[in-house]
C-alpha cells in the first residue's frame, strides 16, 4: 500500500473512506481531536476519493484571542474576577491579575489574616467612595492602611521609639494601630479632628505579595455591607452579593472570622499607656497590655 503524507488522516464519511486534512490554523471550538490529533467541522474539510486529485485543505475562519482567568472563565469587564488561590504559597500570576485590576480603578475583595476586606488604591478617590458605597458608610467612617513591613507604615505615620518597639513586637499581626498621619496619607481618609489614621502589616501570604507588587500602601475596610454589621465570611455568598460591583473577588483557604484588635496609640507621645479601643484577635497578653 502506498505511504500517505504525515498530514493526513484516514476517516470515515458517509461509510466511504476519504481523506481528511487537519486545519492550518488554530481548531475552532467545535473542532475534533483523534489520537491527539485536532480537526475542525467536516464543512471545512476538503474530502476526496483517494483516485481523486487531491485539494487544498480550507482554513478555519480565524478567531479573536481568548483571555483566561481562574477556572478557564472568560473575563468580563461588568463581572468580578474570581481568583482561586493556594492560602500559602500563592499564585503570583492571579495576585499580578489582580493588582492589575486596582491600579485600574477596581476595588478588590481579599482575605486578611482577620476577615475578608474591601480594598482599593490609596490614590483613587472614585474607588474609595465606591468601596463607602457598597459598605454603606459616610466620609466620617475611618479607613484602614495595609502596609507591607514596618518600613512602609512609618512613610503614613509618625512613630517614636517607644511606638516602634510596640509596633515591631506586634507586627505582623492581627492588630490595627491609630497613629497620627503624615502628608502622605489624604485628608479625605483621615480623622478630620485628629489627622490619625488606622495602619496594619497582615499576617497573610496572599496579601503580603499583593502589596509587594503594589508596591504601596493599600486603603481597607472590613467586608461587610450596607445596611448591616455582619462580615461576609463565605466566599460563594461575596461573590453572588458582589460580582457586580468589584473586580476581582480573591480566595485563599480558610478565613477568620474574628476583628483585629485595634490599639491607639497616639497617648504613648504624652509618655501614656496605648487605648484599647476593640479586643480581638490580636493577643493583648502578647503586648503587655492588660
């Protein structure tokens, strides 16, 4: 029997053997794949008896690229992004994703090492009045700065010696620390009376690299929505509640449930003990604090 070219393909049609030729270029979705070999629709193959003169094989029509996210879904801009991540070795392409998506103008959902929490930009006032909208809150409400190491927070925050040696025996913890804000931090996300402002350093895989591709301080606030205190904790109830209003919802394993201990420590500059303004997670015991 005569040796066929490597580029065909015994098939049968119509209960007659034919020659099939394989599409040179890219299979459409309705392609065929035998023995690790892809086929598009028979309407664009050329078939011919093999007596016949053979004919040139019919493109398929060509196709607009494909993004992928998570889970092989399509990203649509009106839909949040759903990024499934490893809750201690994180997928550093869907966190890039995702910043991508905040430097853009979106406010993120990301797990912390308290609860889940809305995030945005610093920089972007439209993020931050959408962050307020979607949690029901006003101007007045305080906001929270994540920020990667000590280093970083001391950029928005004046800190003394005696501030420092807390802050570095605490962090990175489930704590929130109220310390007087600098001139990088905008007045809209300041105490207006007192020019004070919320920082923390998570103790979270996941949202440490997203702030080291950030590469700046990321403004926070707990998730929880309009009309009610309850945080969201179940990442399938965020997503249906959500997916029309941020643009990307991020998951990494298990999330607390519980509130981070906040402490203000701004009476520590009049040489006082810091208030404890919640007792959460964060261990008091650990601080010296009773």
């Amino acid at each position: 029997m005569p040796t066929r070219a490597a580029s065909r393909l015994d098939v049968k049609v119509s209960g007659s053997l034919a020659l099939a030729h394989p599409c040179s270029t890219h299979p459409g979705r309705n392609s065929y794949n035998v023995k690790g070999v892809s086929f598009a629709p028979k309407a664009q193959w050329s078939l011919a008896e093999p007596s016949t003169a053979e004919r040139l094989p019919q493109p398929c029509p060509a196709r607009a690229p494909t993004r992928l996210v998570a889970h092989s879904t399509i990203f649509d801009p009106i839909m949040a992004q759903y990024l499934e991540l490893h809750p201690t070795h994180p997928q550093e392409r869907l966190l890039k994703t995702a910043c991508d998506l905040m430097q853009k103008g979106a406010v993120l959902v990301m797990p912390t090492d308290s609860s889940y929490a809305l995030m945005c930009q610093l920089s972007d006032p439209a993020a931050v009045q959408q962050m307020r909208r979607i949690k029901g809150i006003d101007d007045h409400h305080l906001l929270t700065l994540m920020c990667q190491d000590l280093s970083q927070l001391a950029l928005y925050a004046k800190v003394d010696n005696r501030q420092f040696r807390l802050l570095k025996s605490a962090t990175p913890g489930a704590y929130t620390f109220i310390l007087e804000a600098t001139k990088e931090v905008p007045k809209r996300v300041c105490s207006p009376k007192r020019k004070t402002i919320g920082l923390r350093v998570p103790d979270h895989a996941a949202l440490q690299m997203l702030l080291r591709l950030h590469g700046q301080a990321i403004l926070s606030t707990t998730l929880s929505l309009a009309g009610s205190d309850a945080v969201l904790s179940d990442p399938q109830e965020i997503r249906e509640r959500l997916e029309h209003q941020v643009g990307a919802i991020v998951q990494a394993g298990a999330v607390s449930n519980q509130p981070t201990t906040v402490l203000d420590l701004t009476p520590m500059d009049k040489g006082f003990a810091p208030t404890v303004i919640r007792h959460g997670r964060g261990s008091l015991e650990l601080l010296g604090i009773s």
